[in-house]
C-alpha cells in the first residue's frame, strides 16, 4: 500500500519541517514501537522512538546492545523476524526516484511487491558480520550481481562488467579475479568491502550500515570507514550508522540519535552531542570509553553504576582510585619466549587437481618476556600471529622451534616447550586463557556450577563440598550472584558470560593468564565493566597478565608495556607512555594514526588512511623493510632506540637512524 502522508513531528534535536513532502526529510520515523509475541506475551523493545534522514546526511544511532537499534533498522527494511511486529508509528520514506512521493513503510506487508522493489534496491543495508552475511556456496560475483538482477534490467555481460566495476570502486585490487571468488578466500576487510559492494550496486538513496566496523581491525576499520564516505559523496546517499562505538561516531556522523531500552535519549547535531551532552546516560556513555589522555589511576565509569536511572537518582562517577604501581624493571621474569617459530602447511589447487604444499611462518623469530605483577599488551590486526602465540605459550600448539620459559610458584624456571604428560598439565594449571567470545567459549549444555567446578575436578583439587565453596567465592569475586549457579550461558548477558570466564581462568589460583581479545565482543559500557574487574583483579591477586587486543585504547588502559605484532614479528616494544608518545616503527605510528578518537577536535585523517603503505611495507625507509633490494629476505635485528624501546630494524641500523 502507498500512501501520501503528513510531515510527523521530529525526534528532540531535530529540524523544524518545510514545506517539502516528508518535511524535506529522506526518511522520517514518528512514534515507532515494535513488540516482540514471546511466549504468547507481547514484549515492548522499541517503545515510541523518532528521527529523521535528510539526504546525503549521516545519522548515527548508538546504544548498547538489546537498545533495539538493529530491530530499527530491521523494520526500516522490511526484515522483522517472524515474531516481531510493528504496533505503532510511522516510517515515511520519500524516494527521490519517485518524485519524492512518500511511502510509509510501517504499513507496508514485508512481502509486498513494493517492499521488495525498495528493500535493497532503494534502501539497503551492510551487516555487522560479512562472513555470515555471505553465501559460502556462491562466488563474490554472483551475489553482488543478483542484486543489480533483482532490482534493474541489466542481464549477462553488462551485469558483470557493472559488478566488476564496483568491485574496483570499493577497493578490490582485481575486480575481474575478486568476481569469481568464494567469500573465504578473502581477508575480513574484503568481505565487508563485498558486502559494501553489494549493498550499492543498486545506487540505493538510503544506505543502513549495522556496526559494519567492529568486527574489522583498527586499521582497516579506518580503511573502510574511508571508503564508505568516498562512496556516500560519490552516489549521494545518506546513511543510517549503527554503532556503539563514539570514536566511528565523531569522525563520520552529522547527527547522532542515543538510544536506550528502546527510548530515545536525546538527539542533536554531532556538534551539541559530543561537546554539550546533556542527558546523564549520554554523559556515562562517553566517561564509559577508554582513551589516550585518562590520567594515571584513572578510571572507566561502569555505565551500570551510573546509567539512566541511577544517574537520575543523584548517582556519581566513581572517583579515580590509585593505580597500583608498576612493577618495577627489575622485577623477576616469569614468562620469557625467546625466538619461537610456526608455520603451517596450506595446498594451492583444487581438490580435485592435487596442487602444491606450501609453507607459511605465521610467527617468526618472536621473543618478550613478562615480569612478575606486569600486564604487557599485545597488538596487531587479525591474521599477524597474536593468538598462535599465547596458544604456544599454553602449549595448545607446538612451536617448531624456539623456548618458553615459565618460572611458576617456586620461582625456578621450567621449559614448558619440553614438558610433556603430568608435568605439563601441572604447569598448564598456572597459566589459563581468557577467550574472545564469552559464548563459544562456555558449553552450553553445562550450568555455570559444572563449568567452574570442571577445572578443579581435572586437577582433583578438593571434594565437592570445598569445590561448592571455592566456585561461590569465585562468583563473588567476579561480581555474580552465586544463585545464578543452577543456570545455563545462554540465559546471561554478553558481559556476564565473560564474568564467568574470568571465573572459570581463575578457578585454579593461577599466577599468569593470557586475556586474548577478551572484550572486543563486548559493548562499550560492558567493556567498562570487564576492564574495571581485569585491573582489580590483578591488584587484588597480584595477577601477570598477557593482554591480546587490536583495540590501542584498550590496551592503553591496561598495559604496563607493550608489544606490536606485524606479519608474525615484533616490530617494536615499549613501556606503554613510551610507544603512544613516541612510536618509531612506520607500522605502529600506521596503528596510532587509524584509531578513532570520540573527540571532534581529534578527527581521523582519512587521506592519510588512503594513502597508507601497503602491508609489504612499501613505501617505508630501506631500514624497516623485511626485503632487500633484490627481493631476498633482509637480516632483521631489535634495536633499542632508548631505554626499554626497541624496533625492529635491518641488521647494521644505527640509533640516530631510525627516525
């Protein structure tokens, strides 16, 4: 059903209408409220929410997860789940295609004729996750060119030569190759540039991007959020950006709406948002994000401490409270790797022609050591060696070559590479893992009671009566009721399953554990709150930590030194002030120079993000590059550039060269 209709009163914050159909607005959502039937009941998460999208504009709408953003923008689609309905409101599009004749989509059967002509031909949407978004069956080609099928006349040749053009606009190196590819043989940043592509083929007036960044590495994060504005000025859209991240807000945003509960907060100009907020969750939402300038025992405010409703009842962020101090240089190693290596075979061909083996050095040559009491940082982009890394320190896989030396509660040195059997498992006892998705990494067929006391019933630590007593306290500690013992993962939040993964770390009293990406699943106020419990934890226990993240701010936060992994090496290493104040490698300061502050002041340089060398290094000093001038492997070697600060350089670099 089409239907013309009359300009809605605009969400707080926004402009007065004109005399235009739809007050000038491209899309103008009034009063939407979405129920979900759960169990026969009927459950409220979008409760009266409005804004609105002036063309070639960027709305940002940031909550927190289950605020019932991505149910917006579901319904702005046409996609509500089956048990999802909208029972109120109005979603006004004006399609510029049509003359600007309003159609509200909120009235409209999902299945209708005419949702599906403006369901991904005039607006379309990117999901957060491409790998899951792509068909794995279908080559990149064929689904960015069922779309242009679906929604144009363009058939055979010309649809393929308009993919293959895409494909070149989004960034893909060789669109004629890229066309017949399967979505896994392509990095996480190509998959989202595919699904970008994808998304636009169809010169969609309304692009919907669902967090298109957060599961992407800084850098090509930054890349794509690069793209995405060159596109947006290139087509003339405007674009809908879900997020919970502010830095991605500050930097692409013109508006900005915060949701939470499915209620608007406020909305305003990305101006009065981030340099007058006034509503107290909006004010917790921005003291929630780490950053580079939080002064020494600073602290994240928790937004459950401090949201809405306390934050109304005269509630207060927390005080900074004393950090505790750093271990000092001298401090006792406990965990030292010296010059471990991994590679791993992979097959060129099909399956069916045979192909060729191949060796890849995922790590190669890596060597750091830990003190005692210290949290030494780890970063670098997917895919450099990070996580094969701590999984050869905790022996998960073999190192082909090289040593990791563990000096455990009697403080004599062992060679965990050498152990094997009982020995090994003893020591395993004293180093455990904190993983990166606190769902997948919880068996969902065992209570948080079997899940904790499993770590002591393999080690044979107690009778059940002092392992009842050891997991209640362990609950405490992480900050769980222990009531919640008799229930299962799926029935807690994202945050709270992490909390029982610290739980389950520390069940065996270790002296090390390896946190790899232990919150980059994690909203921002919930990262608060994990990262807050890490640093108290460690204090309280007197805990060493290796923490893995591509996420400088949270690193920042944490670590007392930190290491930076590039193509399976250290490029540089550093005390923490040190490497932000002063970094030295061109990868490092590459790093730095894409992480997106939340400050308008501090805007990225997206030309300098187009412009970046490429990941061979291309375009760095002869002293930074792995290869020679005639293509073989150069001599690499750490060199410190002052007190407690390597970079990896070519062998025979001087300090006063290295710039």
């Amino acid at each position: 059903m089409q239907t013309q209709t009359k300009p809605k009163p605009q969400g707080r914050g926004a402009a007065s209408p004109d005399a235009r159909p739809n007050g000038g607005n491209l899309l103008t959502v009034s009063g939407l409220r979405i129920a979900f039937d759960l169990q026969g009941e009927p459950h409220e998460v979008v409760k009266g929410a409005s804004l609105r999208i002036r063309p070639g504009s960027v709305v940002a709408l940031v909550g927190e997860s289950g605020s019932g953003k991505s149910v917006i923008s579901q319904a702005i689609m046409g996609i509500l789940p089956r048990n999802g309905s909208i029972t109120g409101g109005e979603i006004a599009f004006s399609d510029p295609a049509r003359d600007g004749e309003v159609t509200d989509i909120a009235s409209l059967p999902q299945s209708s004729e005419l949702m599906r002509r403006i369901r991904g031909g005039r607006i379309s949407i990117i999901f957060q996750e491409p790998m899951t978004s792509l068909s794995p069956v279908h080559t990149i080609g064929n689904q960015i060119e069922e779309a242009l099928v679906l929604h144009t006349d363009i058939r055979g040749a010309a649809a393929r030569a308009e993919t293959e053009q895409m494909l070149e606009r989004v960034g893909f190196p060789n669109p004629h190759r890229a066309y017949d590819m399967y979505p896994f043989e392509l990095s996480g940043g190509l998959r989202q540039r595919a699904m970008i592509a994808m998304a636009l083929i169809c010169r969609p007036a309304l692009l919907i991007a669902d967090e298109p960044s957060t599961a992407l590495d800084v850098t090509v994060q930054a890349q794509v959020l690069a793209l995405l504005k060159d596109l947006q000025a290139e087509l003339g859209m405007a674009m809908l950006l879900i997020t919970h991240d502010l830095g991605v807000v500050a930097n692409v945003a013109d508006e900005v709406v915060v949701i939470y509960h499915g209620e608007i907060m406020e909305a305003g100009p990305v101006e009065d948002i981030f340099r007058k907020p006034q509503h107290p969750y909006l004010k917790a939402l921005l003291a929630a994000v780490p950053h580079f300038d939080m002064q020494p025992g600073e602290r994240l405010v928790s937004l459950r401490a401090s949201g809405p409703d306390a934050a109304t009842k005269g509630g207060k962020p927390a005080k900074p409270e004393k950090k505790p101090a750093e271990p000092a240089p001298s401090a006792p190693a406990i965990l030292r790797v010296e010059n471990i290596v991994k590679s791993y075979s992979i097959k060129k061909g099909s399956f069916f022609s045979g192909g060729s083996q191949e060796s890849v050095r995922v790590v190669d040559d890596v060597s750091f050591e830990i003190a005692h009491g210290e949290c030494l940082g780890l970063v670098g982009e997917s895919g450099c060696g990070k996580t094969t890394v701590s999984k050869m320190i905790t022996r998960a896989v073999t190192p082909d070559s090289g040593r990791v030396t563990y000096a455990g509660a009697s403080g004599k040195p062992v060679e965990l590479t050498a152990l094997e059997g009982e020995a090994l498992k003893t020591a395993r006892s004293d180093i455990q893992m904190i993983f990166q998705d606190p769902f997948g990494s919880l068996n969902p067929r065992m209570t948080v009671m079997e899940i904790l006391r499993e770590p002591l019933a393999i080690h044979g630590i107690g009778g059940r009566a002092e392992q009842v007593h050891r997991i209640t306290e362990l609950m405490r500690q992480v900050g769980l009721d222990p009531r919640y013992l008799s229930r299962y993962p799926h029935s807690f939040s994202g945050g709270q399953r992490q909390r029982i993964g610290i739980a389950r770390a520390l069940a065996l009293d270790p002296r090390l554990i390896i946190c790899d990406e232990p919150v980059s699943a994690l909203d921002v106020s919930v990262q608060a709150q994990i990262l807050n419990l890490l640093k108290d934890l460690q204090a309280d226990l007197g805990l060493t930590y290796l923490f893995i993240s591509h996420n400088l701010a949270v690193v920042d936060y944490m670590a007392d030194r930190i290491a930076v992994m590039w193509k399976g090496r250290l490029v540089e290493v550093a005390q923490r002030s040190t490497l932000f104040r002063n970094p030295r490698h061109p990868y490092t300061r590459a790093l730095l120079d894409a992480v997106p502050y939340p400050d308008l002041d501090r805007p990225l340089d997206f030309e300098g993000i187009r412009q970046r060398p490429g990941g061979d290094g291309t375009g760095w000093a002869d002293i930074y590059r792995p290869l020679g001038s005639d293509g073989a492997a150069a001599q690499m070697q750490f060199l410190e550039v002052e007190p407690g600060h390597s970079v990896l350089v070519r062998a025979g670099t001087s300090a006063s060269e290295v710039a």
